[in-house]
C-alpha cells in the first residue's frame, strides 16, 4: 500500500534539506502523478529556495514540446518507458535550469494497460550533470495508490542521488 501525504512530505522535506546542504536546486516532470510530486515540495515552507518548478506534461505532444522528450523515443518506446523517463527528467533539468531533475511516467489505471504495459507500470529517473538513472515499478494499487507510490518513488530516487539513505 502506498503511503499517505502525511508520510511523503516528511521525505520531501529530507530531499530540500539534502539539496539546501549541497547547493543543489531541482525541477520535476510528471505524466501519471499529475503535479503530486511538485505539491508534495511546496508543502515545505521555504522550497522556493531549491524547488525551480515541475512541468505536468500528460499528453505525449506535451512532452515533446515542454520537456524536447524526442518524437522518435515516444514512437520507438512508447510514453510510459525507461527511455521517454529519463528524456523527460534531462529536459526538466535544461528547461527549469536545475542542477538536478526527476520524472515520472506511468499507468496509474484504472484503465490504460497495453500489452507489456500493465496497469501499475511507472518508471522513474532523475538527472544530473553526472548523467541518469532509471527505475521500473509495478504498482498493485488503484489509482491513488499508484500515484502516490510512484510519488513517493521519486522522491526517494532522489534522496539516494544527491547521497542521503532514504528508510
């Protein structure tokens, strides 16, 4: 089961503090999480500081021409994929001028599956001037659940980027 907000803006108050500590700002892209990510770092008081900003970029146009995620990856790979994630969290970083990015592309559901791609699917990446990384998750929840597990995800992809241990 996914965690509660209650539970995730503690992580992102960790991530701030990380960032704070060594001189790090960050940016976000989010397709399945709709934006829960960037709210969960504008809880904390004082974010502006770190935060540069987040692009909610759900349809596949958008991610082209918000974040440069080539035409050919979503083509090749389709939106929810290794590939189009870390195209996202690199675009993130270049658009919103952020030492250090993350993206998120999933299939929250109820509805969305394709073959290969279940319901529950998401990846996560982040980027920075050291290159990406990239993971795959698969979700069992409902669509809160999965947004808030993949929320979650990033925010604790993140911590493990910039060095701290997350719990």
């Amino acid at each position: 089961m996914a965690a509660g907000l209650d539970t995730l803006v503690p992580l992102a108050e960790r991530l701030l503090a990380a960032c704070r500590a060594r001189g790090l700002t960050l940016a976000t892209a989010e397709s399945c999480t709709g934006g829960l990510v960037g709210h969960l770092l504008t809880e904390v008081p004082g974010s502006s500081d770190v935060f540069q900003g987040g692009v909610v970029a759900y349809a596949d146009h958008a991610k082209v021409a918000l974040l440069d995620v080539p035409g050919a990856t979503l083509a090749g790979h389709g939106a929810v994929s290794a590939q189009v994630a870390v195209a996202m969290a690199e675009g993130a970083r270049r658009r919103l001028g952020a030492s250090l990015a993350a993206a998120v592309t999933g299939i929250a559901g109820p509805t969305g599956a394709a073959p290969g791609k279940p319901i529950g699917l998401t990846y996560v990446a982040v980027a920075d001037g050291d290159g990406h990384d990239v993971r795959r998750f698969a979700w069992h929840g409902d669509r809160g659940e999965n947004k808030r597990a993949s929320a979650e995800a990033v925010l604790a992809l993140l911590l493990e980027r910039v060095g701290e241990v997350t719990a």
